[in-house]
C-alpha cells in the first residue's frame, strides 16, 4: 500500500498488513503487533514500579500550566447545583435552556458549503483561500476602502483569534524595526500576554478602565500613549473591548488617531467582535476605517 500522507484523515493506523494471510502468517502478524505495541508502551511507562520514568521532559523542566480562569470558572458552574445559577464566563450565546445557540445565518452558510459540489477539503493556499480573505477585507475595511482600491493590503487566513494575534505577533518580532514594545490595555484579553510573552517582545500596560467613573480612562490611556516612545507597538480593540465592554466615542479615536500619527506608533487592532458591539458592521469598524483613511 502507498505510504500515508501526512494530515490526511484517512490514515490507516492499523499494525495488520492491509492484503490477506494464511492463519499462520496471520498469528505471526498478531505476535509481532503484541512486541511491538509492549515496546511502545515500555517507551510511554515505567517498566517496573521502581523504575523512574523515562522521559526527556521531566515535571521540573515542563511545569503545569495555570489554569484557564474562563474555562475553570465554567467547570465551577457545571459543578454547582444551585438551579438559580447564571452563566456569565465564556461570551457565547445560549437559548432558554442554557443550551448553545448557532447563529440562523451560520445555519444557512454551513448548508451553502455542504451543498456546493465544487468546494472540496483539499489543502487550501499558504495565505489561505484568496476568496475569502478578500472579502474578509471588504467587510473590515469597507468596499470602498482607498487602501483596497490602491492595494495596500494583505490578508491571511489564520486559525481563529488566538491563531491571528500569534501570527502578528511573530511577524513583529521577526520584522519590525521600530521600538519592540507591545503597550496592551489594562485590562486586556489573558491570552494577549502569554501570546507576546512567549513571542519574547517586551510587554507595557496603558490605563483604560477607571474603577473610580466604572468608564473609560481616556486621559490616562493617552497620557501613557503619548508618552511611549516613538514607533511603539499599541495594541487597540476597535469594538466590544474584552473583557470590560467599554469602547472610546468616535471623537475619541479621532484624537487617538492623531496621537499615533504624531508618535509614528504602529497600531495592531484586534476586532474580535465586529458587528457585535452595535449590530453595525460598518460602525464597530469605525476606528480602523478612520486610520487607515
């Protein structure tokens, strides 16, 4: 048989040859599949008690990782039996039942791709598929963006929020020239932190949320901004800022938007939430439409 390809949902994990055999060519199969499945498990656990474990990524050298709060705090809820309990962690929508909610026009997309005989699940390009990063864009940037229309863009596919942050990140780091400290808000999304730190970039904190107006600290973020040295990385939530909610006016990122411009500071937004904040596309992409043009 032809050897595997890698990443391929067929593959035949089976230690049995795939073509037939007499019963005696078959035992003898069985019996070295037995070896070998002892010698791989000889390789996973400790061969007697006594025995330390042989690997080469000791609890010292790998420590456990802290948990999640999100999704510990979700445990917490499953456990709790309390029938008066709501649910206020992870931001997904849920229906009477505190059962999870697909999206109608989610529904409906998922029954256009199952249904379409051209579309395939062969490897897509590096980039990812052209047709959709482009009207990934359009929806972002508008129809009529100048930077479309000139060209001035690039667009990948990525796995998710996690998987685009990272891959920013990285090019940052790899790429850019300026000062290579990343300012987040404070607060900020927990994954931003571990994304940067193990990128190795520098890592400042602005203020955003004042405990003392429950709001924005508009002054306190600019202040920090603007004392930032020149060319800094700011790391901005166009819309439904996670985790407080809370977004600067329009007027606000106008101001902004001068600041950075005179800073030469490179701004990397991360739009989570487009749509979500008013239930305007184009409006939650307010910001980054008003600093591109």
């Amino acid at each position: 048989t032809p050897p595997p390809v890698r990443g391929a949902a067929t593959r035949r994990l089976s230690p049995y040859p795939a073509t037939s055999a007499s019963a005696p060519a078959a035992s003898a199969s069985a019996s070295s599949s037995r070896v070998r499945l002892n010698s791989i498990a000889g390789h996973v656990s400790p061969v007697s008690p006594t025995m330390a474990p042989v690997t080469s990524f000791p609890a010292d050298a790998v420590p456990q990782a802290p948990e999640d709060p999100l999704f510990g705090l979700a445990r917490a809820f499953k456990a709790d039996t309390n029938p008066h309990k709501v649910d206020l962690g992870i931001g997904a929508y849920r229906d009477d039942n505190a059962k999870p909610w697909v999206l109608p026009v989610v529904n409906k997309a998922d029954n256009i791709i199952r249904n379409n005989p051209d579309l395939n699940h062969e490897y897509a390009p590096i980039a990812g598929l052209p047709e959709f990063t482009a009207k990934a864009a359009q929806v972002i940037l508008g129809t009529d963006s100048p930077a479309l229309k000139e060209q001035r863009t690039a667009s990948f596919q990525t796995i998710s929020g996690t998987g685009a942050v990272h891959l920013g990140a990285l090019f940052l780091a790899k790429f850019y020239r300026g000062t290579r400290t990343v300012y987040l808000s404070d607060p900020t999304w927990a994954n931003h932190k571990q994304i940067f730190g193990n990128i190795g970039l520098e890592m400042v904190q602005y203020p955003y949320f004042s405990k003392q107006s429950n709001g924005l600290d508009f002054e306190g973020m600019k202040a920090a901004i603007g004392a930032a040295q020149d060319r800094s990385i700011i790391l901005l939530h166009p819309c439904a800022h996670n985790p407080t909610g809370i977004d600067p006016t329009m007027d606000q990122w106008k101001e902004l938007a001068v600041l950075m411009k005179q800073k030469k500071h490179l701004t990397l937004f991360d739009c989570a939430y487009q749509g979500f904040a008013t239930g305007d596309l184009a409006r939650d992409a307010g910001a980054i439409r008003y600093f591109v043009e």
